[in-house]
C-alpha cells in the first residue's frame, strides 16, 4: 500500500497528515472535527492495519499535494483486510490556519494485490 493526498484550498495547506487504515469502521477512535487526536481507541487495535504520514503539502496552484514519509509498520505495507473495504481516519499533525470548513481532502490508496 502506498498514497498520495491532495487538499484542494486556496492557499497552502502546511500541516503534515497521518491516515490510520482500518478493516472496519472505527468505533472506539476519536473522529471529531477539530477534537484532539487520543491515538487509535483498545476496540479499534485489533482492526488498525497501520498508518501511512504524509509530508507537507507542496502548492501545486489550486491544491496541495503530499507524499509518503513513513509507513507503519514498514515498507512495504502490508494489507490483510476481511472485507472489501479499507477505512481510515486523517489526523492533522500540525496547526493549520488555512484549513476551511468543507474543504475536499482527497486521499489516493496504491494497492497491490
């Protein structure tokens, strides 16, 4: 598994990104817009596949781009899911001012299978 993200904003978007993979929806997480991340919930760990983070955007014009920095565990990062769905939860690591309410996040997953 591997990622792209682009955020598509007016102006930069700085922060970096974590995305926390799951093979179910997340119950126990913390999900809340602008609530502090708490670190994936005990009912979700056995669900958490792993993390991808992503760097700083870097202003592409009318959007943001970030690529890959780490993946957790390692590269590469390996996928077993029961179902046919992946489901993740994004955490901004940083203080980010230029965020706006509805602004589109688009996260691009590269599966192997």
């Amino acid at each position: 598994v591997s990622a792209s993200i682009s955020y598509t904003a007016a102006t930069a978007i700085a922060a970096t990104s974590e995305l926390f993979l799951f093979s179910q929806t997340p119950m126990a997480s913390e999900m809340d817009d602008n609530a502090a991340w708490g670190g994936v919930g005990a009912a979700d760990v056995p669900y958490h596949l792993g993390s991808i983070a992503f760097s700083a955007g870097t202003d592409v014009g009318a959007s943001t781009f970030g690529l890959p920095t780490t993946l957790t565990p390692a590269v590469p990062l390996f996928v077993r899911s029961e179902a046919t769905r992946i489901f993740g939860i994004l955490v901004l690591r940083d203080a980010e001012i230029n965020e706006t309410a509805g602004m589109t996040v688009l996260i691009t997953l590269y599966l192997e299978g």
